[in-house]
C-alpha cells in the first residue's frame, strides 16, 4: 500500500483480501456507494451461469429411505441433508 501510494500519491480505495473480503476507502459515503457498485457490477458481468436456488418438487416421501440408505453405507454419518432446490437435480 506504502509502494502504492508512493507511486500515485493517492490511497488505495479498494483492497481485495484473499478468503476475507473487500475493503473499501472513500472520503464519503457516496464515494464508497460508487466503488462498490462498481465492484458489483464487474462480478456480475462476469458471470457466466446464474444457479437457480428455488424450490424444486422432489419425492419426498423417498427421502427418509435415501436418508437411511446413506447412513448404511457410511459408517459414522449421522445427518443427512438434503437439497431441495432446483440446481439439485
């Protein structure tokens, strides 16, 4: 950031944190309200497939057998879960 700013003279605005997250610096909140916006649009211009997290319909008077069935085969599951959305299927 040092290297940066020595090189610009301006502070970093935008910081992206490897598995933590993105900062963000402005002097106002608007600014802030910019930067993001347009962080947000570039990750959704990038997007190539939108999954689909809606209710789907599923037998679901199968899914206590498959519970069961799961559990036999794997010694120490104790918790199945089950997805019932559409990008299941």
């Amino acid at each position: 950031m040092k290297e940066y700013k020595s090189q610009t003279g301006k502070d970093i605005q935008l910081l992206f944190v490897q598995n933590h997250g993105v900062f963000i610096s402005a002097d106002t909140p608007d600014e802030i309200d910019l930067i993001l916006n347009w962080v947000i649009n570039m990750l959704d211009s990038a997007i190539t497939k939108r999954l689909d997290f809606s209710e789907c319909m599923h037998d679901k008077e199968d899914i206590p057998l498959i519970s069961e069935r799961i559990r036999g085969l794997s010694a120490g599951i104790s918790h199945v879960i089950f997805d019932s959305s559409c990008e299941s299927k």
